[in-house]
C-alpha cells in the first residue's frame, strides 16, 4: 500500500485536525514498513538442518490391565468409582481449605 511522505511545507499548510490524522496516518504506515523488513530479514535467516539420535527403548513393561487385543485398559467400574469418589473428596477438602482461608 502506497503512502505520500508529506514534506515540512505541506505538513505546516493542515489543519490540527489533519495534522493528527496524517501523524497517526504515518505512524502506522512506518509499523507496517518495519514489520515487512523484518519479514524479508526473517525470510533470508538459514536453519541448519539437524538430526534428531532415535533410541531403543529398554525393558519397556506393559501395564497388567492394558488388552493387547483391543489397545484398551481395562478397569473394574468398582475400582473406577472409588478412584473418582477419591479424587472428588480430594478436590472437596482442598477447596474447603482455600473458602477458609479466603473468608
């Protein structure tokens, strides 16, 4: 986007009102300037290339409840609604703490 670079002269002969307009005017359009240069500048930058060192994982252990069939863990519901119940009173007693603390 082209914008006319006004000389002292011609920025003496606006208005107040102009003057501002012109002044917020350029001042975006040298933003915009700088931004385009720092994307040339960014676009010219080379990366080297690198290569990441992959590693066999060791004694890698599968958890007893995890069905090779299906790619699932398999949990008994009675076992699962104790560790939510569980985690719901943890979560009960730490928010109580920080109402008492707050009050």
């Amino acid at each position: 986007m082209a914008f006319k670079i006004l000389s002292q002269d011609e920025i003496q002969k606006l208005t107040s009102a102009e003057r501002k307009n012109y002044e917020q005017l350029y001042a975006e359009y040298q933003e915009r300037e700088a931004f385009v240069n720092r994307l040339e500048r960014q676009r010219k930058v080379k990366v080297p290339r690198f290569k990441i060192k992959k590693r066999y994982m060791k004694n890698f252990l599968i958890p007893q409840n995890y069905n090779k069939r299906f790619g699932v863990f398999e949990t008994d519901i009675s076992e699962f609604s104790s560790n939510i119940l569980n985690a719901t009173n943890c979560v009960n007693k730490t928010l109580s703490k920080y109402k008492k603390l707050i009050l």
